[in-house]
C-alpha cells in the first residue's frame, strides 16, 4: 500500500483530500462528519469581520445536468460563514482538539485595511490551526464590497494582503485565487512577493446557469431577481488544471506549493491535479453532491493507482508531468499522426465519418455496400487532429498512430526524427534563424 | 359476431376460467411506457448515427436518431413531428411493429453489448405526448377541388388519406366494418393496444379533416371498384385481406375449430373478456404473428394448454424469434414439423387433432415422415393467413398475381386511376408499419398525378 500521508507545509494530514472551505466545512457537526468519513483536513468556511454577514433565504445553489442527473457543473451563491465570529473560533478549537492528526487551515476574508488583519490573525491562530487560507477568490456578493475576488484580481492588493496576514501569522499562508483574470500567473507572482507560503486554486467562475424557461427569467432566482454565482464541478476541472500547471512550470512559481482545487471528484482527477504540480487536493462539490463516503474511493483509488505505478508516496507523484506541458510554439512540428480505426471493434456508427465530413477535413471514408458499412481513414487527408477519437463512442476502437518514416501522403515530405518548432519555422515572419 | 361455434356445454370450453381482475391484469400493456426520466436515460444512449441503420430498416423511414434527438432536448413536439410525418400511425406501429427485427435489430449498440436503444418505446413516448395533449402538426393545403375514394379505413387506406388531406385534395373513405382502424382495431393483440388506443389515434389522425367516412360499404356490394373510378379522380385500395385460408379438412365446420382471426376480433371488441368462452387444451396451427397472438391471448384468458403446430421447421416460421419468445414466456408450447391431417370429434365438438410429422428438407420443401401426432383439442384455432377476396376486383382487368394486387414501386396498380396497399397487395409483409408507408408512397404518388400540369 502505498504511503498516503501528506506533509503540505508542515500541515500534516493522512491523506493528500481536503474539504475546501465551503458549505461542507460550515460548523463543526459537518466537519466532525467529514473526519469520521476519513476526509484528510478541512478549510473552514471563510471567516470574516463582525457583525456577521447574511445569506439569502431562497436558493444558494444550482446545477448542470446530464440527462439522467448527474451533476455535471454546480452554482452557488452563498456568502462567508453567516455564524458570528466567536461561535466559529470556539468550534475549531474544539475540532482541531478532537482530531489532532487532521489538518485544520482558517479560510479568513478581511477588508483592505491592516488593522483588521491585526486584529483577527493573532486570535484565530490561538485556537490552534495549522494554518490560513486567504479567500482571494469568492467571485459574488463579498467581491462587491470590494473583498474575496476583487483583491484576486489586482496583483497589488494580493501582495499587500498578504504581507499583512504574514505578518500577524506564525503558521503557514495559503492563498486562494480566483479564475475569474486573464492570465494567472500575475496573481501567483504577487502572493510570492507577499510572501505566502503556497497558492490554492481555482476557487469559482462567474455563473449564470441558464434562464427559466416559462418565465424567462434568469434561474433561480430570489423572488423573481438573480444574480451571478460561482461555477464548479466536474466541468470546472480543465480551466483549474491548466492554471495550476501554469503557475507549476513559470519560472518564478515553479517552487511555490499548491493545493489544487476544482471539480476533483474521483482519485482520477487527483491524480490529474497532483501530477501537473499540486501538492494535495482540495474538494467541495463532489461532497455536496454525494456526501463524505466519496473520500472512500478517493482514498482506495489514488493509493491502489500509486502502487500500479510503483510510487511509494504521493510526493513522487507531484509535478511528474509538468514537464510535458509547454508553450504551442515549441511542439514538434515535425510530428506526423494518423487516426488508425480498429475495424474489430468499429460498431459503425459513423459519427467519425460525418464530424471528419462535416467540420474536419474530409478524412475518413464511408461505403454502404449492402448494409455492410465500413468507415476507413484516408491518410490522404487526415491531419492528426484527434476529432475522431473525441468523438468515438467505442474506447481504443479509434487511436492516432505516430508516422516513424516514409513519407506523409497528405504533405508530400519525408517523415524526419529531427524535431522542429514554430520559432524556426518558415512561415513565422518572427523566427529565429 | 359471435363465438357460436363453441358450443356452452362442451366439457371443457366455458368462460370465466380466471376473473375479471385476473383478466385485466393480463391484458394491460405489454410493455409500460416509459417515463419522462427513462425516457430522457434511453434517448441518451443514442449514438445518433451518420445514416442510420435503424433509420434503414425502418419501413417507413422514420429519421429514428432525429427523434431521439428531440427527445434528448424536451422537444417532444418536434419528435413527434419527425415520426409522424414519415408515418401517421407513429402510436400504433411503436406498440405492434416487430421493432427486434427492423429498427431496433440494425442498432449498432447490439454490436458491442447487444442491448439496443428502445426505439419503439422511445417513438411511443414522442406519440403519446402529442396524443394525448392533442398538438396539432399538420393543417391542409389549399383546397385541389379533386376527390379520392379509398377502399378500407385500415393503416394503410388511413395513411393514404391523411397524406392527401394534408395535400389538400378532398377523400372518402370506404369500409365495409362498423368501427374504422382495420386490423388495429380488429386485429391487433389486446395487450399491445390498451385502453382503445386504436379509436384514439384515428380520431387524432382524422381530425385534419377533408376526410369524408363512409362504414358499412363493401367493396363489390354498396360499391364497385368501376363506380369508384367513374366517381372519383383516383381510387386507393387498401381493402386488406378479407377472408381467412382453411385447413381443407373433412369435419372442418365442427364445433370448436374457430378461425383466429375471427376470434381475435371478438376479442378486441368485447368490453367483458373474462365472459369470453376459452377452451381447456388449445391447439394453434400456423406459424405466423397471428399464431402466436391466438395462443398467447388464449394463455391470457385461462386457457391451461395452449399448442402452436406449425408444419415447417423452426427457421422457417414468420414470427419473430422475439415473438416466439414471447409465447414460451406465457407457458404456450411451440411444435414443428406437424401438419394437420384430420381432426376427430367427440359429441360434435372437437377432440383432438391428428398429424403427420414432417421432415424439412435444405431446399425447403417439407416431406412427411410417415409418422403421426395425436394432440387433445377442445378448441382448434386456424392462424394460416388470409387471402384477399377477389370479389369485386376481377371484373375490371386489375392485374393479380398469387391472388394480391399487383402494384408498382409508387403503388400503382394496373388501372389507370387505382393505386393500392397493405396486406392486399403481392409481396406485401403483413405489417402494420408496411401498410402506412404503401398508403404514404401512393398518396404521394396519386398527387403528382392529379397536380400534373396544374
């Protein structure tokens, strides 16, 4: 069995699976609950200046669904911790007493002023947690009163923020950034000039759902009236992969931890997050559509799946592969594959043929003889593009096949080992020679 | 008409064999709809393919990933269009077609794990809805000021005319029964047509107007095929197949030997079917969809033995494997290789029935063995088919071939002025879905021919 232990900055946990500050992580029933399921720590819900804040008294969450309901993509609207202040310091004192091997990090949302920072760090580390997590991300409600997304958004106040929290803090800084920006890398160079200990990410993505279809109204709504919420889930997973393995291969991020967040729902996409340069994960949507049990094949899954690979910890899997990741102008250009469809386990639908047809490249053949169908590929036309595979209801029936020589039918030049990229290009008016 | 060929006091032939609850119970649908959120799970697991095979083998070309589509999305009107602009008896044909053999036989999920998309209980689905909330999809074109007679209100002489309504030609309809819908309504296994749906979905079909009914009209009595032609501007004959083919036995008019068709009409008709007279051991020869749905409606209403001979060998038979499948599920025996050589009688009611086993031979021709079968029979049911009654037909060089009516691709047959479809035509494959897609194909074709020039 391979070692599940997690040390994420000196916090340690017995798994790498966090419940991230949320509804989940509220009070203490519900984290009592996560860690008699086994979650491995908690980001309590975001605490925030007294007098609390309020939450609507109508729907907080929506979701996507398939067809048969699952849920594909999740809504919310709810704000910080709407609990005052004291009641939530009290609770966590108790849970990280109770359960002194789980992680216990505070989520805390402050105004741009260092005299609340002042203030509240120094009595919430009293109660014992291992550490902060600085809600730069929350992308409704809070973010208009000039908090949660709207710092996330500016480099400047992400660094002063956090210089403040760092400050008045002995334990570690993590810091929660937003998706909702162009380009995630400003914001993950400002938390290390501030001086954070790590980056979580992706909290939410502005959201509206969909409209309602008899009132044609936004859905849902408050009495008729709605508002943006933050978007996650499973559709999420891709935008937060591709930002952590960003700021994993960045230069100047390359060393600073993350704990990777977004529609983590099975040990699969742990893996996904961990392997692109997350440290541990964090979860909410997955809980708050199944309940804590999903930790189980979580737990079962990543570890059986570090055994296959013959890793004897999660460390060893962190960042395997960031490297594989790079810019578009430094793929091989020289690089020829051809989708290559398994006739055995073709069941001819023909969906290949009519998406290659239709919005592709005309490059897989249909003949009806008979009622006998067969769908072949003209290497004549194909240009690798992997619209096939995407679309092939069948696994493995279809897979793109790399040329190792001879010569590409549809380009007319020689199959070369020598790699070459878009910098060196002909074509690019910019190359270098 | 009536069961007066069993006779009450024949030991074993009597009604209320099982109750009137027991009854209903098995005669309720074969096959329970599918709910919204089924629906929606099956419809997902439409690959939606590029020319579609279930599309291929539907006789009516019905666009099935098109439908299925619709009904992925909540556009269970757009459906429902799909279907039933292709095929107006969409209803019907998604409870009674033979779905293991076209549609839902080419599904190429049964490639790989040979559970296809329930197609007919998806298109069911799409039908009901529009149905049962009456949506209106079709209105009339401008009136043609021409007049069509059609010779049989059953799929295919409905179809016919709701095809040249829509086009705006003006249509009567003739049919020689007192309640329209042919064998959907006469014919039609009870289960698969609960709760009158064949009356239901004419009277939704009919509701586009321009259709004129005339019942108790039969061809060659009230009307004659030369009338029709003078009378009107095209004829379509989908007259069926009116009379049944006999087993040429001597005894064959005794109590207790019963044409299946005639009792499956009685059958649909009756509002009590546990006062139905059900004999004790039953024997069905044939091997058609008649066959089997005499033998399993008989299981239904508390027949004890129910025995389908059929004189060829298994590969031979017309019924569905499903269907055959369907009568062993329902406890009916199936036996090969039996023909029918003389029935015995007891006190002028049937008794038993003898046969003589037959071998099957590659060439298909069958030999008989020189053995024979004895089976106990209170009641015989003949299910060998229909043939058309050819009275009224023959007198006006209306070319026939193996007793049907000759026709040409777009239906036509060998009259200038008369198209014809359904079961009375040559190579005609006895469905129901067949007959709408004739009656579709002639009106079209009868449109061209009268808007020619126009």
């Amino acid at each position: 069995m391979a070692d599940l232990t997690s040390n994420f900055l000196g916090i340690k946990s017995p798994n790498p699976f966090w419940l991230a500050s949320a509804p989940p992580t509220d009070k203490a029933y519900n984290v009592n609950r996560a860690f008699e399921a086994g979650w491995g720590g908690v980001s309590w819900k975001t605490l925030g200046e007294d007098p609390h804040i309020v939450n609507v008294n109508g729907p907080r969450y929506s979701s996507m669904m398939s067809n048969d309901r699952r849920v594909i993509g999740f809504n919310n609207i709810e704000l910080i911790t709407d609990r005052p202040f004291q009641v939530n310091l009290k609770e966590m004192r108790q849970v990280k007493r109770d359960w002194p091997d789980r992680a216990l990090v505070a989520s805390v949302m402050f105004p741009m002023n260092e005299a609340s920072w002042a203030k509240h760090i120094p009595i919430i580390e009293d109660t014992g947690i291992d550490g902060f997590e600085l809600n730069f991300g929350c992308p409704h409600g809070m973010s208009e009163r000039g908090m949660g997304a709207a710092v996330g958004q500016v480099p400047e106040y992400i660094k002063q923020a956090t210089e403040w929290c760092k400050k008045y803090a002995t334990v570690p800084v993590i810091v929660k950034l937003t998706p909702n920006i162009t380009d995630v890398i400003y914001p993950a160079e400002a938390c290390l000039e501030g001086g954070a200990d790590a980056v979580s990410l992706i909290n939410t993505i502005n959201s509206i759902m969909r409209v309602d279809y008899d009132s044609l109204t936004m859905f849902p709504t408050t009495g008729g009236m709605g508002t943006h919420g933050g978007y996650c889930g499973e559709a999420v997973k891709p935008i937060a992969l591709n930002m952590v393995a960003e700021i994993a291969r960045n230069e100047k991020t390359k060393n600073l931890p993350i704990s990777g967040i977004g529609g983590v729902t099975t040990w699969k996409d742990a893996v996904d997050f961990i392997a692109l340069g997350a440290s541990n994960v964090q979860v909410c949507t997955a809980a708050m559509v199944y309940g804590f049990k999903i930790v189980e094949d979580m737990k079962t899954g990543l570890s059986n799946f570090l055994d296959e690979k013959g890793m004897n910890s999660v460390d060893e899997l962190i960042g395997k592969a960031v490297p594989s990741v790079t810019d578009w102008k430094f793929l091989n250009l020289n690089h020829v594959d051809k989708a290559v469809i398994d006739q055995e386990k073709c069941i001819k639908c023909g969906r290949c043929h009519i998406v290659c047809e239709d919005t592709s490249h005309q490059a897989i053949k249909y003949s009806d003889d008979g009622g006998n169908r067969v769908f072949t590929v003209d290497d004549n036309e194909c240009v690798g593009c992997n619209l096939c595979v995407s679309v092939c209801p069948i696994v493995d029936c279809i897979t793109m096949v790399a040329m190792e020589s001879g010569v590409d039918p549809r380009t007319g030049k020689e199959i070369t080992s020598e790699p070459a990229d878009w910098t060196t290009h002909e074509n690019n008016p910019m190359k270098v020679s | 008409m009536s069961n007066n060929k069993i006779k009450s006091e024949g030991v074993n032939i009597k009604s209320h064999r099982l109750s009137k609850k027991e009854i209903e119970d098995n005669f309720s649908d074969l096959h329970a709809p599918l709910t919204p959120i089924e629906a929606l799970i099956e419809a997902d697991r439409c690959y939606f393919c590029y020319d579609a095979p279930c599309t291929k083998a539907c006789p009516s070309d019905i666009d099935v990933p098109g439908f299925i589509q619709s009904i992925r999305s909540d556009n269970l009107t757009g459906a429902a269009e799909k279907i039933l602009s292709e095929n107006i008896f969409g209803g019907m044909c998604a409870r009674d077609c033979p779905t293991e053999e076209l549609c839902q036989q080419a599904c190429v999920r049964n490639d790989h794990e040979d559970k296809p998309v329930e197609i007919g209980l998806l298109q069911r689905y799409a039908t009901d809805s529009v149905l049962e909330n009456g949506v209106k999809l079709f209105s009339r074109k401008k009136d043609t000021g021409k007049s069509i007679a059609v010779v049989g209100a059953g799929p295919a002489g409905i179809s016919c005319a709701h095809r040249l309504s829509v086009l705006g030609h003006n249509i009567t309809v003739y049919d020689s029964k007192d309640k329209l819908g042919g064998l959907n309504e006469y014919g039609i296994a009870a289960y698969k047509s609960t709760n009158d749906f064949a009356q239901q979905e004419l009277d939704y079909i009919l509701d586009i107007g321009g259709i004129n009914i005339q019942t108790g009209m039969e061809l060659g009595k009230q009307i004659t095929l030369e009338g029709l032609q003078k009378q009107f501007d095209a004829v379509f004959l989908g007259c069926g197949l009116g009379t049944v083919n006999q087993l040429n036995l001597e005894n064959e008019n005794i109590s207790g030997v019963i044409d299946a068709v005639e009792y499956i009409a009685n059958l649909r008709q009756t509002s009590n079917k546990d006062e139905l007279m059900v004999g004790k051991n039953i024997v069905v020869i044939g091997g058609g969809m008649t066959a089997i749905d005499i033998a399993v409606q008989s299981k239904l209403l508390g027949a004890e033995q129910v025995t389908i001979a059929y004189r060829r060998d298994k590969n031979a038979m017309a019924a569905s494997e499903y269907e055959q499948t369907l009568a062993k599920k329902h406890d009916v025996q199936i036996q090969y290789n039996l023909s029918p050589k003389q029935l015995i009688s007891d006190e002028s009611n049937v008794s038993a029935i003898v046969f003589d086993v037959m071998s099957s031979q590659n060439d298909g021709s069958i030999n008989a063995t020189g053995e024979s079968l004895t089976l106990r029979a209170d009641v015989v049911f003949k299910a060998i088919g229909q043939k058309l009654v050819t009275e009224g037909l023959t007198d006006n060089s209306l070319e026939l071939e193996k007793g049907r009516i000759v026709v040409d691709e777009n239906r036509k047959t060998s009259l200038t002025k008369v198209w014809a479809g359904g079961d009375c035509i040559l190579d005609g494959d006895n469905l129901t879905v067949s007959a709408v897609q004739d009656g579709k194909l002639a009106a079209i074709s009868i449109n061209e021919t009268l808007t020619q020039g126009a």
